[in-house]
C-alpha cells in the first residue's frame, strides 16, 4: 500500500523537557558541592523563583485558553458525529471499511509546532509509525520528499475555525492527489487529563459511489458525490484541528502544573541546603572568635 503525508512540523524544544517533567524535581540535586558558595545557591534559588512565576503564569494562561477550547471542541465534534453518521449509514461492507480494497490511502497528520505540551508530539507520532508500518522512518524521511506532499504551521494561535479546515481540503484537492481514502491521525480528547491518538477515516467519491445505500439512487451527476466526499474531508479536518488544540492546551496546563509543582520542591532543597550552608558559617564564625578570644 503506497501512501502520501501531509503533516505539520514538530518542533521538539529539549531544553524545557526538564522544567516539564513530573520527575524534574527528583533529578535535581539538593546534595551540597565542595564549592559551592552561599553567593551560587542564592543565585540557584533565585533562578529556579524566576521559573517558577513563569510555569505559573504560563499555566493560568493555558486554563483560560483551555475553557474557549472545550466550548469549540464541544461544537466542532457535531462535525465529526455527522460525518460518522454518513459513513455508517451508507453500509459500506467490512472488508471496504477496513481498507483492504484501498491501494492509495492519504495521511493527514496534525500535531502541534510548539513545545512544553507534554508527550502531544509522540503520541501522534507513533501512530504514524504504527499506521505506516514497515519502513516507516524511510517514508517520514525528507531524503523522500514526493511522500510528504503539503505541510503546514501557525496554524492554531487561535482556536482553529472552518475556514481554515477548508483552506487545507482546498490545497488537497489542486495537488490532484491520487487516493483511495484519508487516514488522518489526531490526539482525541479523553479528559482534562488524557488523551490518545486516534485514526479518522474518509473516502473519497469513487469509494462512496461503491456503497450500497448510496448506490441505490440514480445520481445524474457524480458532481454530488464529489461534493460530499470533500465536505466529509473538511469536516473531519476541523474536527481534529479543534480537538487537537484543545488537547494541546490541556497539556500544556498540566505540564506547567507539574513545572511550578517541582519548581517549588526543588527551591524547598535549595533553601534547606541555604540555611544548612549559612549555619555552618555562623558556627565556625564563632569558633574562630571564641578561640581568638580564649587566646588572649
């Protein structure tokens, strides 16, 4: 089976995996260097406050995204229900839906270009792999570029809307791509705090016209079935656009809630190992006077 993907670009940001991780806390050390001065951990403790405002102030500004989210995910998946109800009541027969008919079949990957969202970004992509099969890595690679036909970003800034659903099915569509059906892999919403990644499908007009129910009218002009397949497509695009924003952004809440949780852990070990440091010093402080003292 040959395929063709259209996805958007991941773009991982490592240096702030740490600051997102529910074990961060665990690998930072509270254990005093032989060098480390009063001066260091002071300025360890300030930096780690500085953090520590900022994954808090990122997180409030994640919930107030969050809450738009959920009410044009809510709306959006009355899209997706509807596109459903089409291809369950058209009976297309077991062996059509599972795609062993379908020599050609298109993926439309959507993900998130941005970081600091937790595992958005694996998730999707090892449903891609899963979906792709063998020699997956070969056909995600660039070396192969006819593969990955279209790619977009900055797309959800703001909560996605139809429009830009149909600027994608648009731009599908004058590439002239020959398929059999979509394959688009999204993160489906679970709750506030899960999510899986899921696999949609849509036919194309050739495939529908192979339905029983569909097959039963006399259509005159196969404009209509066309028309239907590439509504069916722009429907299932928004639908994943909406509901993988709004997953991205109750990632990014809670991995900014786990952020400002160790940032807090870890300022509790700096400033133990402050005071413990400051009383050492006191301590020999006044031994060395006592001593100077008993001298005299």
């Amino acid at each position: 089976m040959s395929s063709t993907l259209i996805t958007r670009p991941l773009l991982s940001q490592r240096a702030a995996r740490l600051i997102a991780s529910p074990n961060a806390a665990r690998s930072f050390s509270a254990t005093p260097t032989a060098n480390e001065t009063l001066k260091e951990i002071e300025t360890r403790l300030k930096s780690v406050r500085n953090i520590g405002k900022i994954t808090k102030s990122m997180k409030m500004i994640a919930t107030t995204k969050l809450n738009k989210a959920q009410r044009a995910m809510n709306d959006a998946k009355a899209y997706g229900e509807a596109n459903a109800v089409v291809f369950k009541e058209s009976s297309l027969s077991e062996e059509l839906a599972s795609g062993a008919d379908s020599k050609k079949t298109l993926f439309v990957v959507i993900s998130s270009d941005k970081g600091l969202c937790g595992g958005i970004h694996s998730s999707v992509s090892k449903r891609t792999r899963a979906e792709l099969g063998e020699n997956s890595e070969t056909q995600l690679s660039r070396i192969v570029p006819k593969n990955i036909v279209l790619s977009f970003n900055q797309i959800g800034k703001q909560v996605p809307n139809f429009a830009d659903a149909c600027v994608i099915a648009d731009l599908i569509e004058e590439k002239k791509l020959d398929f059999d059906k979509v394959k688009l892999i999204h993160n489906k919403w679970i709750s506030a705090l899960s999510y899986e990644s899921t696999v949609v499908e849509v036919y194309n007009a050739d495939t529908l016209k192979l339905a029983p129910k569909f097959a039963a009218y006399e259509v005159e002009d196969d404009q209509l079935i066309k028309d239907l397949s590439s509504f069916a497509m722009t429907n299932a695009i928004y639908t994943a656009l909406v509901e993988g924003y709004a997953t991205e952004i109750s990632a990014r809440r809670n991995a900014m809630d786990n952020a400002t949780t160790n940032s807090q852990t870890v300022i509790g070990g700096l400033q133990m190992k402050f005071n413990r440091m400051r009383q050492s010093q006191i301590t020999n402080d006044l031994v060395d006077i006592i001593t100077g003292a008993n001298a005299l």
